[in-house]
C-alpha cells in the first residue's frame, strides 16, 4: 500500500529527493501467533474485529523514534489545511502514522502511548492507509522545494486564500465554442486580480459560506 500515491507525482519527486522520508512498518510483523493474526474479537460482543495491543504495542516500540505517534480515526480532529500548516511548521517533525483496519484499534493502545488521532473527514474507511497517504501529500506539497513556482503555488489555492480559489483557465482561448473571460487575457493585473478576488468571493459564499465565518472568527 506504501508509497501507493506518495510514490507519483511531485510528492513522489519529492521523496526521491529525499526531501520526506518513510519507513513502514508491516504490523502483521508482530502478530501474536503463528497464523499472522493481529486482531480479535470484541469484548462485549458485536460485529467486526479489533486490532490487538499485543500486536500493535510491539509494533510501535520497534520504531527508534517515534515523533508525534498520530492514529488515523473518524472521531479524530478532522484534518484542514490550517492544521496540515501546523504539522509540517516544524521541519524536522517526524510522524508515526497508525493506520487501522476492522473496526479500529483497542483503546488501551491510546492510554499508554500519547496519541493524537486525526480524521480526514465525516465518513468511514475501510482502513487508515488512505487516510495516511492524505495526510502525508498535503504535509509534502506545501513543504519548501517541493512544489516549482515558488510559495505562490502553495498559497494561492483553496482554504489559504481564506476561501474558495477562482475559476482556472488555460490554452486553447476558445474551446468547443467556450471563451477564456477577457479579463484574463487582458494583460491587466489590477483587473485580473478583483476579478479573480470576486469569483473567489462568490464561490466561497455560494458553496461554503462556513468557511467566511471561520475566517471571521
Ligand atoms: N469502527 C470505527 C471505524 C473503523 S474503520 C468507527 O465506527 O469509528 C477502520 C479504520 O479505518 C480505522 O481504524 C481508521 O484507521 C481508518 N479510518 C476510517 N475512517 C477514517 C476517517 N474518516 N479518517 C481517518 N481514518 C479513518
């Protein structure tokens, strides 16, 4: 499942850059048995199996050094873009990121290690994996060096703007009978800049007027 996505793209560069590194850790390397099992079923009764502390506490006293221990889970705090800022404002920050499967890990596995646990948003995975690899690429991309353009690319977009980014366009100027707006093509940047503003504006407080009051906050 690793590097999966993390492996493509300018996250993928960036990790044959060694700009970020990983490690990752197989827990069924720690199964409590000779059948590779890592999970069990719930005390209490009920559908679905639990992730073992036996397996899973082993598994992370393998890692030298931890850093923040995070653990993927729908009741976390859910991940913004203001929260990716503060995970990556320390650039020597190194992560442990636990991944559940089933229906999640036991909870004594938060009470002896300090966890915090991070969600990516309200709906339920069949695993962290992908909760990780979400994680992961929005810490990278706004990393230095890792995307060209400068910081303007990273702090151009959606949420850094305090709201929705603008409509893009790009070349052929007309397509299938669809023009680029003038303004674009103008050569103006005062009017190039209010426009996009406005957009931005509407958008915002078409689609997530949640996001102005936050700002507001
Ligand atoms: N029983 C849990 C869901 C388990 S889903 C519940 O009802 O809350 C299995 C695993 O997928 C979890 O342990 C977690 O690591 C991951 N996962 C599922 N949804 C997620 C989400 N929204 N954000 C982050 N991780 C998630």
């Amino acid at each position: 499942m690793f590097p999966g996505t993390l492996g493509g793209g300018v996250v993928g560069r960036a990790l044959d850059k060694k700009i970020w590194s990983m490690d990752v850790i197989n827990i069924r390397d720690f199964a409590v048995n000779n059948y590779g099992s890592v999970d069990d079923e719930q005390f209490g009764g009920g559908a679905g199996m639990v992730m073992r502390p036996d397996a899973i506490g082993p598994a992370i006293d393998s890692i030298k050094k931890t850093g923040k221990i995070i653990y993927f889970s729908p009741r976390g705090k859910v991940l913004n873009q203001k929260l990716v800022r503060e995970f990556v404002a320390d650039k020597d920050a190194t992560y442990t990121l636990l991944c559940g499967r089933y229906e999640g890990i036991d909870e004594r596995i938060l009470q002896e290690y300090d966890i915090t646990e991070v969600s990516i948003g309200d709906y339920i995975l069949s695993g962290g994996e992908v909760a990780a690899q979400v994680f992961v690429d929005s810490c990278v991309r706004v990393m230095d060096n890792v995307l060209g353009g400068g910081s303007d690319s990273t702090q151009n977009e959606s949420f850094e703007i305090g709201g929705l980014e603008w409509p893009l366009y790009t070349r052929p100027s007309v397509w299938r009978g669809h023009k680029v707006p003038e303004v674009l093509l103008s050569g103006h940047h005062g009017n190039i800049e209010r426009w996009r503003k406005q957009q931005s504006d509407d958008l915002t407080k078409a689609r997530r007027p949640d996001l102005i009051k936050e700002n507001k906050k």
